[in-house]
C-alpha cells in the first residue's frame, strides 16, 4: 500500500539508468514526492491527476533499440510539463520528430556546457557564469532538434545540451543533472519542479517516519516480527523504526559474520539490547564464515557464499522463536540499483544483491 497514493508527485519513467532512483531522491529532497515505473508498466491509463510532472531517465543503450525501450508515448501529451535526462533528452527528441545519431565524440565524464539562451529550467543555473560543469555519460546524441524546439546550452561536443518547447513544456538535458559531479545539477531539477510543473513542497521525512510506524502497527497489530541484524545501515535502520513501532513484538537476530569492522559486534549489541532494549539474540558465527571464505579471491562469490550461509544461519535461530507471523528486511537503494532495476527495466549489473 502506497502512503502516498493521493500526494501530487513526480512519475519518474525508467528505461534502467543506475542513477533513476538517485533522481527519485534529490526529487524528495526539494521536498515533493516522486514515484518510479518502468518504460514497460506505463501507459496512459495511468496518468492521473496526482502525477504534475514527468521525468524520463538515462538508460544504458541506445534510441534504435526501438523494441527494448517502447512506451506509452500518448502519455506524452496529456498537457504535463516533461524532462528528459541524457537517454531520456534522445527519446523525447525522436518521438517528437528530431534525430539522434552515434556521436563523434563520445562524452563520458566532466564536460562543459555554455549558455545560448534564456529559459526557466536554466533560472540560476549558470550563476552568472557563461559556462557550467557537467557530468556527461552518453555514446549517442540528438543530431536534429524537433520543430518548435530551442537549444538553450550547448557543449563542445553536443549541441543539444539543454534544450525546451517551451509551449509544450517540454525540456532536454544531455547531462545528469542529479549527480553531485555536476555543478548546480540540483537547481535544473527544482527549476523543473517550482517554476515550470508549479508545486508546492508536500513531503518529508519526518512525516514519512510517522506514516511508516502507523502503517507498521496497522498491518502487525499484536503479532510477533523477526528481523535480520547485521550492523549494517539498512537492517538497522529497520529494526530501528519497528523498535518505535511494536516494541517487544520485535525479535532481532544478529549474525557476526567475522567481517565486520573492529569492536563492531559489542557496538551493535550494545546499541540494540542495552540501549535500546530490543529482543536480541547474538550469533558469533566467525569460524563458519572464514572457513567458508577460505582461499576464496572472486568477489561475486564471495558475496554468494557469505549471503547463503547467512540465510542458512538466520533461519537456523529463527525456528526457535515460536509463532512469528511477519519477517521485516531492510535493503538500501544502492544495493538495489547496483544489483538490478529496481523496476524492471534493463540496466548493467554491478554485483549481486547480497
């Protein structure tokens, strides 16, 4: 269930980029809600009057790949402003009429981008400079603006750097305007989301920790919840947040798998059962661990053996814990994007989720 189902939002549209749910964040960090849905699930059926904005992502191949990258292109023209980053600027721009060509010059790294003209997606941008540093990452590039389109910033090597309609409320960046590398990459977003898709802050944090705990007791009642500790920053946070939630219905096991950082054992059961009080049961399962891992130097399987011999171990002390209905998790969205999609689509694996 949604909390947020009747919030105005962003629909980000993911064609696999690993930097889609990155985007969904610095979205939630100007302080408006946003949501993400793969190229292949959207269709115009869906695009209700909550949705004020549309982003479309990179993605890791190319426009030609017709058949891997279809949508919905009605959703388009549903009179919602759009903002298409890097893959998402070629897409926009062939659906619309333009072309989009292997460059040259391929850019992959810190470019440089120079302002041609004026337009609210650039408001504050350049502060006034006459050129900005981005972070380009792309093979191909818009050859031939569509009709009604204007180049606003262009790079030494794309023409096409930041482009608008600005009738359709239509606009295009080559670059990643989410990533820290690019400067001031934060203010292309917010001009997208204040000036030109006209919403008011309506999300935070705090209000979401609120809404998680009550959806948490809700759904728990007075039911038993097993989680999975392993110090790490997601299960923790987890444990946390259902420690606030049910108290002493929760039963967290903590499995020391030898490789954690010096004295970080006694911090985490230190933390969590005598600070916090939680129910906690310790596994110091070291010599398992090294054992398995032994003269083992390939990193993926590495992972494979220490996720596998931990869901063994886990399970092994959760059966002694008698009439739990509900097991949380806790998974960050880095470990998600480096792994897969989060949605669906295609994107290049970095490791496997462990």
């Amino acid at each position: 269930m949604s909390l947020e189902k009747n919030l105005d939002k962003i629909l980000i549209i993911d064609f696999g980029s690993q930097f889609t749910q990155l985007i969904a964040r610095r979205t939630r960090e100007l302080g408006v809600f946003s949501e993400i849905i793969s190229h292949k699930k959207i269709t115009n059926d869906k695009i209700d009057q909550t949705i004020k904005g549309i982003i479309l992502s990179g993605g890791p191949l190319n426009v030609y790949e017709s058949n891997k990258y279809s949508f919905d292109k009605k959703i388009l023209f549903k009179g919602i402003p759009v903002l298409g980053i890097c893959f998402g600027h070629q897409i926009l721009s062939k659906v619309m009429g333009g072309s989009v060509k292997q460059s040259k010059h391929r850019e992959f790294g810190l470019a440089n981008i120079y302002k041609k003209n004026d337009s609210e997606i650039i408001h504050n941008f350049f502060k006034n400079k006459k050129s900005s540093n981005v972070w380009m990452s792309h093979a191909d590039q818009v050859s031939k603006l569509p009709k009604n389109f204007k180049v606003i910033a262009s790079s030494q090597n794309s023409k096409f750097a930041i482009v608008e309609n600005k009738s359709l409320k239509f606009y295009g960046v080559q670059f990643h305007p989410e990533v820290t590398h690019t400067e001031n990459g934060t203010k292309i977003l917010s001009n997208f989301i204040f000036l030109i898709c006209k919403f008011k802050k309506n999300w935070s944090s705090k209000d979401q920790k609120i809404k998680l705990i009550k959806e948490v007791q809700n759904q728990v009642g007075n039911n038993k919840v097993i989680c999975a500790l392993s110090g790490g920053v997601d299960s923790s946070v987890v444990a946390q947040l259902l420690n606030k939630a049910i108290g002493k219905k929760l039963y967290c096991i903590f499995v020391n798998t030898g490789l954690l950082r010096k004295d970080e054992e006694n911090q985490v059961v230190n933390t969590f059962k005598k600070r916090l009080k939680i129910n906690l049961i310790y596994v110091n399962a070291e010599k398992e661990f090294l054992s398995k891992l032994y003269n083992v130097s390939d990193p993926e399987k590495k992972r494979k053996i220490i996720g596998n011999l931990f869901i063994k171990i886990f399970e092994r002390y959760a059966k002694k814990i008698k009439d739990v209905k509900f097991l949380a998790q806790g998974t960050l969205y880095p470990d998600l994007i480096e792994s897969r999609s989060v949605t669906g689509s295609q994107t290049s694996k970095i490791k496997s989720h462990h």
